[in-house]
C-alpha cells in the first residue's frame, strides 16, 4: 500500500524524542540541532563532504550540533531527532556502515544496519497514521534493539548528573534557569557541568533548551494555539526567534507545519 503524494506530514512530539515524516524540498538543510537519524522511504539520499567527495545512503546519523546538508530530491523521509541525553546516537554510531568525515569538526554515519526493517516499519507509521501513544513505545522498541548487538564491555550509561539537568529542562523549559542554578542542584562547578553537558549530549545548555522549546512550541499549536501565541508559552521572546531556531533545524517553514503537517502528541 502506497501514501497518498498529497498526504500531510506527521510530526510526532515525545518527551525525550521526536519524529518527523515528510517529503523533503531538493535539499534538507540545518545549522545545528539535535542528534538525528534520516532514513529515506525511496530514492538515496546524497551528502557531500568538505573535499568533495559524494557518498549515496538511505540513511545517515547526524551527530547533535552539526550542521549538515542533504540533496534529498524530494523524496519521502523519516527524521528521527534522538534521544536528548545522547545514549541513542552511542547506541546506533556502532551499527552505522561507513563513517564520513563532514567537516573539520564532526563526522556523520551512514548505512545503519536493519535499514530496511526500520524503513518498512517507519513508513508503515506514515500510512496507518498511528497514534502519539502507539508510537511512543514502537520508537523505543526499534531502537532498543540495537541493545542485544553492543559490545558488552562498553558502557552506555549517562552520567546521572546529566540526566537531572536534562530533565528539569524539560519540565521548564520555558524558564530562562542559569547554568550556576542547574550546577547547584548537582554539586557541580557551572563551568564543569558545561563542559560535562556537552561532552555528553554534544550540545550546550542553551541550545538544548533552545531546541526544547521548539518542540514545545509544537505541542502547543497542536492544542489549539496560534503561531505567537505557542511561541510566547514555550519561552521564546517572539515568534521570529521560534521562526529562526527553527530554520536551524531544517525542514519546513512553522506556518507550514501549522498548514500542512499533522502533528500527535501523548496525551
């Protein structure tokens, strides 16, 4: 059964990770934004590196932080921004095919192992429309199954001081919280925790909450709200800052998502 090429996209919105389905413009594009995984449903999708040199996949993993450009040719994707305290991108790195030196800064992956499963079972997402909280599970359930493949002496854990920050970030993101307040509530030095957060996750405090209340933003059109006013109750100060951590991100215009993508929640 094939979608319908009018179908809207799907955005769905979880605590700790999101997923957007969608056909893409001639190019995907970001500056920054968290760590994802972009599977195409159809054609390969072509990333090239700072010498030139062309690489072809269906899939690719995209550290946190990095920007990246795609020549998707308007085909059908899946982004699946990963888990926020990075233990989802440390499981997947290791079952990536090839890894490509982007920039002098950072390399992105391609070729994940079980592309075609995860491809089947994504695009499946897109034709039922499932709902938030049937997904939620089968996200997590498709990604865990890397787990049984790891290397056993490895340790994927997340250092626990991370996780609190992480989470009392996504219980207020809309709150402006200093470094100094955050580090207080671990027992950290801020400047420690700084470089222990970005070390962990690949981004900083500020850009995590940044992305957050991105998502946030979203949730909130999907109950109802207008652009500015979704914008206002996430924390941004306006909706052209909304409008410009989104254009970071990649993909759509906000108006378009509000117009032209479904968007589930858990509810």
């Amino acid at each position: 059964m094939s979608m319908p090429s009018l179908s809207k996209a799907l955005f769905y919105s979880f605590r700790d990770r999101a997923l957007f389905l969608l056909r893409c413009d001639e190019y995907y594009f970001r500056t920054t934004g968290p760590a994802m995984l972009i599977l195409s449903f159809e054609n390969e999708l072509e990333v090239e590196d700072e010498e030139g040199t062309r690489y072809l996949s269906h899939s690719y993993l995209v550290p946190a932080g990095a920007p990246v450009s795609i020549k998707t040719n308007y085909t059908k994707v899946a982004i699946c921004y990963l888990m926020f305290s990075g233990s989802d991108f440390n499981k997947l790195i290791f079952h990536m095919n090839r890894s490509i030196n982007y920039n002098s800064q950072y390399s992105i992956y391609s070729g994940i192992r079980l592309e075609t499963k995860l491809t089947e079972a994504l695009h499946d997402v897109w034709v039922k429309r499932y709902e938030a909280n049937t997904l939620q599970p089968l996200l997590a359930q498709w990604i865990s199954t890397f787990d049984s493949m790891h290397d056993k002496t490895e340790d994927y854990s997340v250092d626990p001081r991370v996780l609190r920050v992480i989470d009392m970030i996504l219980d207020n993101s809309s709150e402006n919280a200093s470094v100094a307040l955050f580090a207080k509530e671990v027992g950290l030095k801020p400047a420690r925790l700084s470089q222990l957060f970005r070390q962990t996750t690949g981004a900083s405090i500020r850009s995590f909450r940044l992305w957050e209340r991105f998502f946030n933003a979203v949730r909130n059109v999907q109950s109802g709200m207008s652009l500015t006013e979704a914008s206002a109750a996430a924390g941004f100060a306006d909706y052209a800052q909304c409008f410009r951590v989104y254009n970071s991100l990649g993909g759509m215009q906000p108006r378009k998502i509000k117009n032209f993508t479904e968007i589930k929640v858990v509810k």
